[in-house]
C-alpha cells in the first residue's frame, strides 16, 4: 500500500470514523476529498477557510460550485517542522478535488481552450506542498487528469518528505497559458491545451496526461537537419547533461523513480530528441482513457 495512504489510514481514520465503524480498517483511502466526502456524508472542507468543496452539487460538466477563491488556501511548514516528521495539516495539504466553478473560471479561455476535447469534468484540481533548493516550503497546484490525480498526489507527498528540490508549482495559466514562458521561470505545471512542440498533433498535456518538472534546467532539445531546438529558449548551458547544476533531473533519482513506478515515461529517455522535463501516459495507457469515453 503507498504511503500516503498508510499515514492517512494512521492518524486520521481512526479519530473521524471511530464512532461510526467502532474499528477502522487499515485500507482505506488517500487524502481523496471526493471518497471522504461519501463515507463520512459530510465534507471535509467544512471549516477551512478559501477550499474548494467537492461536497456542493455540481453543474452539467461536472464542476462544483464553491464560494471560496481556492487561492485563498495558506498552508505553512518549515525545514523544521519537517525534520519532526510529517504533521497532520501538513498531509492534509496533499489532496485533490473535481475542478469547481472557481478553479475553471482561472483556466478558462487560457490552458482551457474553447476547443478541449477533454471535459471538465474529467480535470481533477491537486494541491500540494513542495521544497525548493534551499529547502523553504510552497504550496504547488496542478490541473491534470482525473486518471493520474491521485498518482500525482503520492508522488509529490515522496517527493515533499524526501526534499526533493522543485522551484515552482503553479499552473500555467498564471502565465497567459504560454509554455515558453512558464519553462523560463523554471515552472512545473501539467495541463494545458496546445500542440506538440515540433508540430501540430495534440501534446499529452492537452489530455492532462502529463507533466514537466523543473523545465528550466531540464529542456527539451531536438536536433534535426543539423539545426538544435532547445526549450525553453534561454535553457542552452543545461543541455550539458554531463554538468552539475541544482534543479538537474536525471535517471536514477528520486523524482525519475517515482514517475517510472508510477507507470509513466520519461522523456530523457526518447531516442529522436531528449525532453528531460517530461514525464507522460505510455501510448497505450492513453488510448485505454480514449476508449472509456474520456475525451
């Protein structure tokens, strides 16, 4: 069983379900606001300032309505909070919902275009907390799709414990849903509707089925008829994969590990170009989603 299900399991269960079950079973769910909101009858959100409340009845898409900026949310941890081991709001801090009607109307007409093929109600809303290189806590936030939102979820919570360096979380669209933009200010982000970069097919990340990590120091770079794309454009003196440098991602560490157990693929690894960045949905995992219908 994963880990985070196990601390979730540990502390929490047993104090928000001892009245109703008597017992708690030792397998039950994540940090998963939509599953805990219909055990429990009630959400989890009740009382916490600014989050989104799955609980609420959704609209046709399958958004959910909140009267809370979901950017209002402010968790705090510190280095030392961390090296006493992991607390209760601080998991908590690690979960995702259905995107509500607040959180679409951010990504609207920006990553979320008016052509997407992928109903919003597919799109899952994930929170996280993240470390960057001198070890200061922030909170992260990701649109992706339903299918890996849990998946993504345990990764960054591993990734968070371990303090595994990333520099910034937010999505796209707080840079006008422009890539380039995003991977220069070493940005990781997941969903946004756009094409490929070497051409017009749709790219994994307009199906939320993707995400890069630390793309500044990690560039994609593909080198054709003797002419080298990088990107982002200002990410030359990283295409050195032999240098060392913060913010690196290479096979063998952590965050490859976990995305590699986790069924992804890296794109470092391709042989017709590197995306060091990059980790996706195999083809084949792809197309299982295609054919149940989500998108």
């Amino acid at each position: 069983m994963k880990t985070i299900r196990k601390v979730y399991n540990t502390l929490l269960l047993p104090l928000c379900f001892s009245i109703l079950l008597g017992a708690c079973a030792s397998g039950s769910n994540v940090v998963d606001k939509e599953v805990t909101s219909e055990i429990t009858g009630s959400s989890d959100f009740e009382g916490v300032t600014g989050m989104a409340d799955p609980s609420q009845p959704g609209d046709a898409t399958g958004m959910t309505s909140s009267s809370e900026p979901v950017d209002a949310i402010h968790m705090s941890a510190t280095a030392d909070d961390a090296s006493a081991g992991p607390s209760t709001d601080m998991k908590e801090a690690f979960y995702y919902t259905p995107v509500t009607e607040e959180i679409f109307s951010r990504i609207q007409g920006l990553s979320y275009k008016e052509d997407c093929i992928v109903p919003a109600r597919d799109l899952r809303y994930v929170h996280i907390l993240h470390k960057d290189i001198d070890g200061n806590t922030h909170e992260g936030e990701i649109i992706c799709h339903k299918e890996i939102a849990e998946d993504l979820t345990e990764i960054f919570y591993e990734l968070y414990l371990a303090s595994y360096p990333i520099e910034r979380v937010r999505l796209v669209d707080e840079y006008d849903a422009d890539d380039e933009m995003s991977m220069r200010d070493n940005n990781s982000s997941c969903f946004n509707y756009r094409p490929i970069a070497s051409g017009a097919s749709l790219s994994k990340h307009a199906l939320g089925a993707a995400i890069d990590i630390n793309p500044l120091y990690n560039p994609y770079v593909r080198t054709r008829n003797g002419e080298t794309t990088v990107q982002p454009e200002t990410a030359v003196p990283y295409t050195d994969r032999s240098a060392s440098f913060d913010y690196k991602l290479e096979e063998g560490d952590l965050c490859y590990t976990l995305f590699i157990e986790y069924g992804f693929e890296w794109g470092g690894a391709w042989r017709s170009l590197k995306d060091y960045q990059h980790f996706e949905l195999p083809d084949a995992r792809v197309e299982e989603i295609r054919a149940a219908g989500g998108y």
